[in-house]
C-alpha cells in the first residue's frame, strides 16, 4: 500500500509540476461554466413564468445540478484521454518504467497507484465543481443527497474511464495514440446508447446496458441503484485485470 | 552473489541471449563487455526482473529473479542504458521517490538520499530538475539512484556512456570504490574501461559468451602480435619475402589489400622490437624507407578479432587465448 501510495503521489506531482493539470481542469470548467449559466438562466426565467402564473414549484436539482452534471459526464469523456494518455505511454517511451520494474513492488501496486494518482486528478477536478454548487446553496436551497448521489456517480464513471485509458495506454509508448485511441473508446461508449431505440428488444437493452453515460442517469436524479455501482465496478475491475495482464505480455514480448 | 545458468531469451525468431552462465562472485567487479546488440542488456534486464527469461534461471543474492523477484529486486540495484529520470522531478525529489518505492524506511530516507547524492557528486544539483541536467548530471542522477537503498548487487549498464573524459575518470573512481561492499556487473563496450575497472572479464557476442578472462589476460591478447606499419619506395613480392627474413618477423601483409603502394604491416613476436633491424634490412637493400610506425591494434580491430571468431561453444580462456595466437600464421 505504501508503494501504491509513493507511485499515486508522483503521478498526482507530475501533472501539477506541469502546465498538464491546469490545462486539463481549465477546459473542463469552462464548458461546464457555460452549462452551469445556461440551465441556471432558463431555471430563473422559468421560475418568474411559473410565479406569474401563480402555480406549480420549480426545482433546483432536478432543473439545474442533474442537467449540469449530465452534460458534465460528457465533458468528462473528453477530457479524460488526456489525464491516462501519458500514464504508462510515457514512462515506456522515457524509460522510466525500467525504474518502475526493476523496483521490489508488484505491478498491481504499480497499477494502482497509477489509477490513484490519474483518479486523484479527476478528483480534483471534480472538487472545483461544487464552487459552483456552493452558489446554488447560497442563493438557494437545493436538496444535498441527490448532489452527493450525482457526485458519487461521476467518481465512479470517472474511475471507469481511468481505468480504460490506463489499459489503452499501457499498449503504445506513444501517448498521442493512446490519446486518440482512448477517446475514441469513450466516444463509442457513449454513443452506443444511442442505438438502443433503434436497435430493437433485444439488442437495445444490451447497447444501452453498455453505454457507459447512460448509467450515470440515475445518479443524477437522485436515485443509487446498485445495478449502476456493480456496473461500474466491474468496468474498473476488468479495466485494471486487463491492464495487469497488458502489462505482463509486454515484460515477455520485451 | 549472482548466477546465471544456461540463459537464454528469444524475442520471436531472433535469439538475443543464448545460453549464457556466469558467476560473480561478492564484491567482485564484473565487466560485461560486448559489441551493440550482443546481448548485454538484454542479459541485465533479465537479472533485473525486468523481464523473463526464455529458458535457464538467474539468482541474485540467493534469490532466483523469476520465482522470488521482490526479494531479489530489493538486493539489486540498476542502472539502465537512459538513465530513468523523471523529468519534471528535482533530484530530490526524484531520489526520494526511489527511495520509497525501494523500500528505504521513512525515517532513513533523508539520510540516504544525502549520502548517495554526495557519493555521486550530484549535491549540488540537488533542487535542480532531472530535465534540466546535462548528460553527465543524469548518469550520475541515474548511478545515485541504484544506490539509493544500499543493494548488495549493483548493475550498470553502460555506465560512463556519454560522459566527458574527466567524468568517465571520477565515474570509474567511484565504481572502484564501490567495489567490496557491492556486488558489481557493468556493461561497456569500451575494452580500457573493463582493464581500469574490472577483475573479471565476460565478452560476449550474439548472444553468446565468447570469453571469460581477467583483464589481465585480455590486455595481454591485445599486446598479442606487434605491428608495424612500413612504407617503403619499391614493389612486388620480393619486398614482402625480403621483409619476412628479418628476424623476430612473424608475417608481413599489403597494408592496402588492393593497390600495391609499397605499404606493409609487418607483425613481430610479442616484446621484441624489431624496428632497428627492419630499418637497416631495408635501407641496405636500398628500397628507401618511407615511412616506419608502430602500428597500434585499434580497440576496434581488437573487438572484432575477438568476436568474429566462430566458435562452437564458450570456450574456456586457456583455448581462446590459443585460437588468438592460432589466428596468426607464422612465416
């Protein structure tokens, strides 16, 4: 564990020594800024409608958090090739993966402790969000369980995508493929839900089962299914298995 | 301390490693010496853990580098061919994490991290960033770095590559000085660093091993034949006959295969200098002696003769030492 520690900790320093991090949150705060000023616009603009016509509530979180964070997990899917890209790609195209292997820990703490520290980014990210939730609750008064239902769901669609991006990138040593491989990915994760009206009774359950977005629905209302936690965990229990089993082929390739 | 058994690692159809064995034994220098591509990393991956081999076993201290790698892995320390820095990362920093992942207690760390910066003169780089270092800097960044958790077994691979002169003389220094405490196998292809540095010499080639030698023994492979390069102003084969008479001549070549320019090189016996007499034979003969110097076999043609040889199995350094001299013809 102190390894998975010493390894997530240096990967967390290097996006941060770098301009890599801020770059990465940046572009993610601002499309979800413009989300967070359009819904909460038209949530005002609907509220005073409503209060002319002197009936029905608005919500907050149904109206604003849940739309802002769906539109976020789409965001998320592409910013996220860009926090794993480099994770194993780079250090096999510098060399410092000979450092990592050669070293008295297992590759699972290698692994994880690249999972942690690429987590341990998003996280960041993710944290600078609730300053925007925060004006919600000063000038509002939103519900908080849907809001940590919804955060809980985006930690572990996120840790999905890590541990997909960490799989991808540990088969190139150049991050620029992993990048676009990754992405890719995620896009086909995504859209693949879309199928799932036109695809028919039978295949329409399984491509939107798949969609990896699609689970994050009920998060955001509010609702913890345990359908969705399984789903997600295993996408990261068979992202990082594969990773491991990735990284074994290529010590014996060479 | 270390030994290798049968060794041998296939990367598809080429083989890179072909069943070598060594022993090193503690505190013992060894030179693992071998043209580009002949397997030398190849083999120290493999002692490293960093990757599998094919066939045979490897142990470091006692501990099979396959079966029981952690343990192993924590006796070892390695240089790699780069340096493996982390580019964003001060020394410190960067030495400190090394630390950690070998396992150094925290409470150590600080101290080990000073100590090997000191012992790899590196101190006074030590909040500069790894990307920032020039080539020396990293080397030495790099040899810190698989001293950091004081490993009975240290393996460098090409460790004074691409340093200036006086940085190949302090690194060597300090390799020597590292010796007795540790266990040592470095690679190199340069054939005086293994002669400066080593007690045991393994010279290998396409994968095989070719040699097992003190360097002793090497250097004086090298002094083998004595060759002098003559130019004299006449021609044809009765120079080269009338050369070969001189006595303590061994043989007599064209020094240009393929026009006849009246160049030769003329091979003596080991330490006899024959130049006073190759002088007067040739200038009573009134040739007209050109031009006469001592003819310096260059590392590279050393290398070559030494690793061009076919032989069918390694064979032992009594034989090799034979099959050198058996290579010359006598006149």
């Amino acid at each position: 564990m102190r390894n998975v520690m010493a390894i997530a900790e240096r990967e967390l320093r290097s996006y941060f020594a770098s301009p890599m991090a801020y770059v990465i949150i940046g572009f993610f705060l601002l499309p979800f800024g413009v989300f967070f000023f359009l819904y909460l616009n038209m949530f005002v603009r609907n509220s005073m409608q409503m209060g002319q016509f002197g009936g029905g509530s608005q919500n907050v979180n149904q109206q604003v958090i849940r739309y802002v964070l769906q539109n976020a997990s789409v965001i998320i899917l592409f910013i996220m090739p860009m926090i794993t890209m480099r994770t194993y790609a780079e250090e096999k195209r510098s060399g410092t993966i000979e450092l990592l292997l050669t070293s008295p820990v297992s590759d699972v703490e290698i692994i994880l402790g690249k999972f942690f520290g690429a987590l341990g980014l998003y996280v960041a990210m993710l944290a600078v969000t609730l300053l925007y939730i925060g004006i919600l609750f000063v000038y509002g008064s939103p519900e908080w369980k849907p809001i940590i239902s919804a955060y809980l769901g985006l930690l572990l669609m996120g840790a999905a995508f890590v541990s997909i991006g960490l799989l991808i990138s540990s088969t190139t040593n150049n991050q620029i493929v992993a990048g676009v491989v990754t992405f890719v990915v995620f896009l086909l994760f995504w859209i693949i839900g879309w199928f799932a009206d036109s695809a028919g009774p039978t295949i329409g359950p399984i491509t939107s089962y798949l969609s990896i977005t699609e689970h994050f629905d009920d998060f955001s209302k509010g609702v913890i299914d345990t359908k969705h936690v399984i789903y997600y965990l295993s996408l990261i229990t068979f992202g990082l298995f594969l990773t491991a089993k990735s990284v074994d082929t290529e010590r014996w390739r060479g | 301390m270390i030994e290798v058994q049968h060794l041998t690692k296939r990367y598809g159809r080429v083989t890179a490693v072909d069943d070598v064995s060594f022993r090193v034994e503690p505190g013992e220098i060894l030179g693992f010496l071998g043209p580009n591509g002949a397997g030398k990393t190849t083999t120290m991956r493999i002692l490293t853990g960093y990757m599998p081999p094919s066939e045979g076993r490897a142990t470091v201290a006692g501990y099979d580098v396959f079966t029981q790698p952690i343990e192993a892995k924590r006796r070892t320390g390695y240089l790699p061919e780069t340096p493996p820095l982390y580019p964003d990362m001060t020394v410190r920093e960067y030495l400190d994490f090394v630390a950690r992942i070998k396992g150094v207690s925290p409470g150590d760390r600080r101290t080990r991290v000073d100590a090997v910066m000191k012992r790899a003169h590196v101190d006074d780089m030590a909040s500069r960033h790894c990307g920032k270092l020039s080539k020396g800097y990293r080397q030495r960044v790099g040899i810190a770095q698989a001293l950091i958790h004081n490993p009975e077994v240290l393996i460098l691979d090409e460790p004074t590559a691409g340093l200036d002169p006086k940085q190949i003389i302090e690194t060597r220094d300090l390799i020597r000085g590292l010796a007795g405490d540790h266990t040592i196998v470095l690679s190199t292809h340069i054939l005086p660093e293994v002669a400066q540095t080593c007690q045991r010499v393994v010279i290998i080639n396409k994968g095989r091993v070719v040699a097992v030698d003190t360097p002793d023994n090497l250097t004086a492979r090298l002094r083998g034949a004595e060759t002098l390069y003559v130019q004299v102003d006449a021609k044809g084969p009765h120079v080269i006959a009338g050369l070969q008479k001189v006595p303590g001549v061994t043989r007599v070549a064209p020094a240009d295969q393929r026009t006849d320019s009246g160049a030769f090189e003329v091979e003596s016996e080991r330490g006899r200098d024959i130049r006073r007499d190759l002088a007067r034979e040739i200038v009573t003969r009134g040739w007209g002696l050109l031009e006469l110097r001592p003819m310096r076999m260059s590392l590279e043609e050393v290398f070559l003769q030494v690793t061009t040889e076919e032989v069918e199995a390694a064979p032992t350094p009594s034989e090799t030492e034979a099959m050198v001299e058996g290579e010359v013809p006598h006149a």
